[in-house]
C-alpha cells in the first residue's frame, strides 16, 4: 500500500528543486509569477488535493485499481 505522506514527500522535493532552478533562471518579478502559478498547480488546490482525493476514496470505497486488485 502506497502512504499518501511518502507522496507527498516525494512530489515536494521536485516542487522545491523545481522553484530553485525557476529562481535562478528568471527575472524576479516573473519568477514571483511562475512560483504563484506552479503552487497553484502542484500544492493543495492542485496536485496535492488531487492526490489526497484520490486517497481518500481508495481509503473509504475498497475502490480497485487498473489491475483489478484492491
């Protein structure tokens, strides 16, 4: 069973390189633009709260996966 922390974990370590290049590499006024629009994207709204759906339905409905296991 895959831990919805561990993905979380995992997806923010990529957000956090991900800023880290992005500020290296614009101006800072587009930077502050792309960091407001990749959070959207990836943190709570996004992403993140898509995942947490995700897992909360497994969690509740014993839903199957692709390959018809639980």
């Amino acid at each position: 069973m895959v831990r919805l922390g561990k993905v979380i974990d995992l997806v923010n370590a990529r957000k956090s390189r991900v800023l880290l290049i992005a500020e290296a590499s614009l101006p800072e006024c587009q930077f502050r633009a792309f960091r407001k629009l990749f959070l959207c994207e990836f943190g709570n709204q996004g992403l993140e709260g898509e995942l947490l759906e995700i897992f909360n339905e497994d969690r509740a409905g014993g839903k199957l996966d692709r390959n018809g296991r639980e």
